[in-house]
C-alpha cells in the first residue's frame, strides 16, 4: 500500500511538470490539487509502511527517488516557462545525486543516509511549486505578482541551501575522519 502511494506521486510528475511548462495546459486549482495529492502521498506513504511493518530500504529509496523526480520535474516546468531561476532543478540533480552516491557507495550504507540540511530541503522543495500553482488560480493580478514573487525568493533560497547541503556533505567525510 505505502508503494502504491508513492507511485501515484510519481505519475503526478508528468501532469504537473506539464502544466508548469506549457501555459494553460492545466488551471491553477487542478495543479494545486496536483501538488496537494502529492503531498498527502508523500506525508502518508511513510507512515502507512511503518503502520503496516512494510517499511524497507527499497521502499525508501523508492519514496525519495519519487520526491526527487517529482519536485525536479515540476521546477523544471517552471524554469521553462520562466517562472523560476533554471539553476535549481539542476543543483537538486547533483544533491541527490550526491546523496544517493555518498550513501550507497561511500559509507556503504544499506539505505539512504540523509543529513538535516538536506532533509529540509527535500521538504520545502514543494514550497515553490505550490505557491506558482496558487499564483495561477485567478484571485487578482496583485495575489499573482505576490504568489509568483514568494515562489522566485523561496527557489534562490533553496539554491542557496542546496549549494550548502551539496558542500557539507562534501566535507562531512573530513568531519568523520578527523
């Protein structure tokens, strides 16, 4: 049941990523309601697995794959329609990249080991997407302008977090053998 959830979130990648990139494709409340299933999916999958004594590395790998193919996918469709900074969707690349690599192959872990940092950044990677689908719902041009101006600030933020992220855990090796 828990994959199930995730893997609705995966196919929800396609139709929000699209919806981004192509204008009027998709309307402001059918993307947030887009966004708010995955969500409700990405909250829920976790804890149906550990309810129902199915939680495993696959499954969690599986899950924050999904995360990243869908927050990915989606900024990308934003960054093409011009709507955010194109640097972002490439830095969470190579920050889950880096996670994936440094996880399995450097501490030879079993399962995905994640620091706080980029923790929160996985989290708050939704933010942009969800205020850009608000900022398409049609509630006056200033709510627009102020949902689209939040959704800029909040993807330099993350950019910035994520450069962080990428460097800590870059140096977290030289932590651990010291």
């Amino acid at each position: 049941m828990a994959n199930l959830l995730t893997a609705v979130r995966l196919v929800l990648a396609i139709p929000v990523a699209f919806g981004f990139a192509v204008n009027g494709l998709l309307s402001g409340p059918i993307l947030l309601l887009l966004i708010s299933l995955a969500c409700i999916t990405d909250y829920l999958d976790g804890k149906v697995a550990r309810a129902t004594n199915s939680s495993s590395a696959k499954g969690q790998l599986f899950d924050h794959a999904t995360d990243f193919i869908f927050v990915t996918s989606g900024l990308a469709g934003c960054a093409i329609a011009g709507l955010l900074n194109p640097y972002l969707p490439a830095l969470i690349v190579i920050a889950f990249s880096q996670y994936v690599i440094d996880s399995y192959f450097f501490y030879r872990q079993k399962e995905l080991r994640m620091s706080f940092l980029g923790r929160w950044n996985g989290i708050l990677y939704f933010g942009p997407l969800v205020l850009l689908s608000m900022s398409k719902i049609r509630l006056g041009i200033d709510f627009e302008e102020i949902m689209e101006a939040a959704a800029s600030f909040s993807a330099w933020v993350l950019l910035v977090s994520t450069l962080l992220s990428i460097l800590d855990r870059s140096l977290a090796p030289l932590r651990n053998s010291a």
